[in-house]
C-alpha cells in the first residue's frame, strides 16, 4: 500500500503481567488421561449436581494432606472465589483487615469493594513486618483477618521467615484474630528449603489455608479449595450452593485422579524447572534496568517486585513501556497508598528468550526517562 513503508514497526507485545503459567507448563495429555478416569469410575457422579463443599474424594484427598477431616475442606472455583465467600460470610462492611502491603490486587480490590478497613502491614524481604503488625495490634488496631501470602509472595516475591512465623503465631493466640494463609505458589520453590505453614504449625482453629491447583496443574480447570473450622466450611459451602448450585465436579474429579494416581508430585517438577529458568532469565535481564534498581529475586514462585530509582515512576512510565510492547503490573495497584516507583514483573508465561528481550526494551525505556 503506498506511504506503508513509512509506517512505524509496532514492536511484538511482551506481557510481563499476567500470572498465568506458561504453555509449556500446562499439560494437555495428562489432564485427558486424568478426565478419562474420572469418567470412566464416576461418571454418573461427575456429570450430575452436586454439593456445594465439591467433590467428595477431592476433599477427603485434600483432607488427609492437611491432617483433617473432610467437612473442613471447601473446593472453590479457584481460591479467590473462596476468600470472596468469607468476606460475605465471616467479615461484615467495616470490619478491620490487615493485609501485606503490597499485597494481590484482586484480594485489595476486593476488601474494598465489600466495604472493609484496611490494615497495610509492611513488606521486608522476610516477608510481613511482624513488628509492625504487633504495634498495630497494642494500639487497639487489631484486625479481624489478616490476609497473607508467605510463600514467594504475590506481587513481592518475598518468603515469610521461620522466625516471623513464630511471632505472628503468638499474636494470633495474644489477640484472637483470623489468619487467611494463601499458598498457591508454596510447592514451585527453586532453592533453600521449605517452611512449614501457618496453618500445619498453629494449634488453634484461628487459621485457615487457601490454594488452588492454577498454578501447579493448570488455572483454566478453575479448581482451588479452603481449609477451615467445621462450621465455618460448611457456611462456605452454603454460600457456593446459593451462588451457583453445583461445583464443576468434572474438573474436580480430574485434579483427584491426578493426586491419587501420583501424577502430582512430577507434574509439580516440570512446572518447577520451568519457571526457575524463566526467574533466571529475569534476573538475567536486570543488568538492563537504571542504577538504583532494587530487586530482590524470589526463591520460587511466579513473580519479581521492581523498585525504580528516586525520580522515575512506573505509573508515569506505563505507557512508554506499552508502546515498547511490554505490559507489567504497576505496584500502586498492590498498596492502598503510594507505590508509584514500584512494579511486579511476572515470568511465569513468557519465554526466557521473551523475557531477554522484555527486560531490554523495558529497561531501555527506564533508563531514557532517567537521563
């Protein structure tokens, strides 16, 4: 067409936002061959109503893991849906939240679309400041949930230590208030070792563990689960069976014969490796970024949190980098307040030769604005 070859090459889109894991991650084959069994030893089951709390042998699957009985097991349509059912049900308009700062966006977005208070509580690279959480809790301000990711959190990447866990459990049990543990990405470690959780630590019945099977099987199944008191599942259950009758049992069903066929823990490996070779790229990659950049690289997970150089703002900076073809969460998005310098930078669904070339045109458009 004429006057076309004066038209600027548009540059092909790098998404650093999304954290979805990548193709090769999801495994098509064996997500049949689960389907397929669970068709064929329960299909009447599988392809008919059922309860709210979901599929009966997932839940006595997630039961056993978590040294519990079943009917504190709630299978959710993916986690976030089962921590939108507690702020329906446990929490009222007004009530006091604590939550990371930053924290997930859709969990922030969703304390304020229900109305709550709002805690932010500091993150360090070990995770939560406790400290900061305690003096909060002195000065009368003790939330009636804390929210928290410990494991390679989202959007910061950062691990709550042994130590921290200790002293968060102990003002649990000085204060009473309700933990909400979400763990999605605690299995996908790639060094050091592993933690033990909140909840397999507490001895009350003050905390609750979320996760789902999105990020270590495939988020399209839309399969996560809660553990909880008795009756606080059981409230949960009511609210998915008044929301939307029935689970989806099929893909339950798949993700139990995944579990119980021993897929799991190899599946769980692959998606490992893969997304500690993508971290590496990215942490490759920071050579590109101004000097000042902080950056802790994460020790698994799906994430790495940015902190620009006094002077450059990743709010300001987000259309540049659109128009450079990448995409990537801005931190003020994660916090009540502020974050402007700040960005979540997800690897989990590109290329690491995608990434090589993301950081470089996202780190060029950093470091021209920093001239």
């Amino acid at each position: 067409m004429p006057g076309s070859l004066n038209c600027p090459a548009v540059p092909t889109a790098i998404s650093f936002a999304r954290g979805a894991p990548c193709p090769e991650a999801l495994s098509g084959d064996l997500i049949a061959t689960c389907t397929a069994a669970a068709l064929a030893a329960d299909a009447t089951r599988v392809l008919s109503y059922g309860t709210g709390q979901g599929y009966p042998p997932l839940r006595e699957v997630l039961a056993h893991e978590h040294g519990v009985s079943s009917d504190q097991v709630f299978v959710t349509n993916g986690s976030l849906q089962g921590y939108v059912f507690l702020l329906e049900t446990l929490l009222s308009p007004g009530d006091l939240i604590a939550v990371e700062a930053p924290t997930y966006d859709r969990a922030l977005l969703q304390l304020r679309l229900h109305g709550m208070q709002v805690l932010p509580v500091g993150v360090q690279t070990d995770g939560l400041d406790i400290d900061a959480l305690a003096a909060a809790c002195a000065a009368g301000r003790v939330p009636k949930l804390l929210y928290t990711i410990p494991n390679f959190q989202n959007p910061s990447g950062a691990t709550l230590s042994a130590e921290k866990r200790t002293a968060l459990l102990e003002l649990v049990d000085r204060y009473g208030f309700w933990v909400l543990e979400d763990d999605p990405y605690g299995k996908l470690r790639f060094e050091g070792d592993a933690i033990t959780g909140l909840f397999a630590a507490h001895q009350g019945d003050k905390v609750m563990f979320t996760s789902s099977f999105s990020k270590t099987v495939a988020p399209g199944l839309r399969v996560g689960y809660i553990v909880a008191p008795k009756d606080v599942a059981a409230t949960l259950a009511a609210a998915a069976s008044r929301t939307y009758i029935s689970p989806s049992l099929l893909a339950e069903a798949a993700i139990a014969h995944l579990v119980t066929g021993g897929y799991l823990p190899g599946n769980i490996a692959h998606v490992t490796d893969l997304m500690r070779e993508r971290r590496d790229a990215m942490v490759d990659g920071l050579v590109h970024m101004p000097a000042g950049t902080v950056c802790a690289p994460p020790q698994g997970g799906f994430f790495m949190w940015l902190e620009l150089p006094e002077g450059l703002s990743a709010d300001g900076l987000f259309d540049q980098a659109a128009a450079a073809g990448i995409a990537y969460v801005k931190g003020s998005d994660c916090v009540l307040d502020g974050g402007e310098r700040t960005l979540r930078l997800a690897y989990s669904g590109v290329s690491p030769a995608e990434i090589a070339e993301g950081m470089l045109r996202l780190g060029a458009v950093f470091r021209a604005a920093a001239v």
